[in-house]
C-alpha cells in the first residue's frame, strides 16, 4: 500500500464529527440560526456538547451574552436551506424568514427550536473556559425533542466546500454500553 501525503489544511474532510446542524440563538428578542459542523459530545449524563463558534458569527455575541442556544439537528431535505444559512449572516437578515424555517418556542431556553429540524436540543452554555483561546462553548442539554413521525431520517456530513455526504446504512454490533 502507497499513502500520499494530505494537506493539512484538508484534515478536517477527514475527521467529520457528526451531523451538520443548525444552532439558534436569540438575543434583545431576535432569533437567528447558523450552520455549524464542528461539534462533539464529550459527557452522556448530563449531555454535554462542545462547539465551535466563530467571534466572526453574529451568533457568537448572542450565545456568549446569553448562554443559551438549540441545537436542531435537519434531514438531508434541508441540504441547500443548512448551506444557505451557512454562506450568509444574520447580521443584517431575519434567516427563519429568508430560509423558510418556522422558530417554535422551547420551554427552557429563549432561543428558539426549528420545526422542520427532526431533534431540538435546549441548551445551555457550562463552560467557556476555552473561548478566548478556541471559541470552544461547552454547552449541556436540558431538554431534547424528536419527532417521532420521521423513522430513520438521513442527516448530513460536511466534507468541505459545499460537500456533504449523506448517513448510509444501519449496522449493529454488540455493545455493553447502556
């Protein structure tokens, strides 16, 4: 076997950390969403999710003055709405309105949930303690909601430059996680 050397600047199509999804925030009153890719869980109980916002987001100011967000996780219908939101700013456009999307109350938090996204997270930032440094926000999950009318449904994955592949097959193997 013969490996070539990758570009650096290309790691990131290689360690994809899960779905693509939309995070809202919402500040003086003002809902807005953004396309974010880079996300991990790093804790089961409670939830905790680290992500990456850009102080060049507008959804950055709002989610560090506010400490709350929603995580909305989109189908694979929603491709070109998620790259959309992604290739333009909130800053000077209402992007529900201009995307289509519907802002649904939550019950925790006062940004809003996506109602054409299939699962809705209502968070809350825990850690910003690598911010500064990273714009890395810990945020832990107080609520969770799915859909339960879409079985199965296809998310997306970021592979760069407006790439995106979409989930694939199921398998099961044995696991002694709970």
């Amino acid at each position: 076997m013969v490996f070539r050397q990758r570009a650096l600047s290309k790691v990131y199509q290689l360690i994809e950390p899960g779905p693509v999804v939309l995070l809202t925030t919402a500040s003086r009153g003002r809902p807005n969403v953004m396309t974010m890719s880079w996300h991990m869980m790093v804790e089961f109980e409670p939830p905790l999710i680290a992500c990456i916002v850009s102080e060049a987001n507008f959804s950055f100011a709002a989610l560090r003055s506010t400490g709350q967000a929603v995580i909305a996780i989109p189908p694979r219908s929603l491709a070109d709405t998620v790259a959309g939101i992604g290739n333009c700013s909130g800053r000077n456009s209402d992007k529900f309105e201009r995307f289509g999307l519907t802002p649904l109350p939550a019950t925790l938090v006062d940004a809003p949930l996506v109602k054409e996204c299939f699962c809705n997270l209502e968070c809350r930032v825990t850690d910003t303690s690598m911010v500064a440094r990273y714009n890395l926000f810990v945020l832990e999950v107080l609520r969770a909601w799915i859909d339960p009318a879409r079985k199965n449904p296809k998310t997306l994955h970021h592979r760069g430059y407006g790439a995106f592949a979409v989930d694939g097959a199921t398998i099961k193997t044995q696991s002694k996680m709970r």
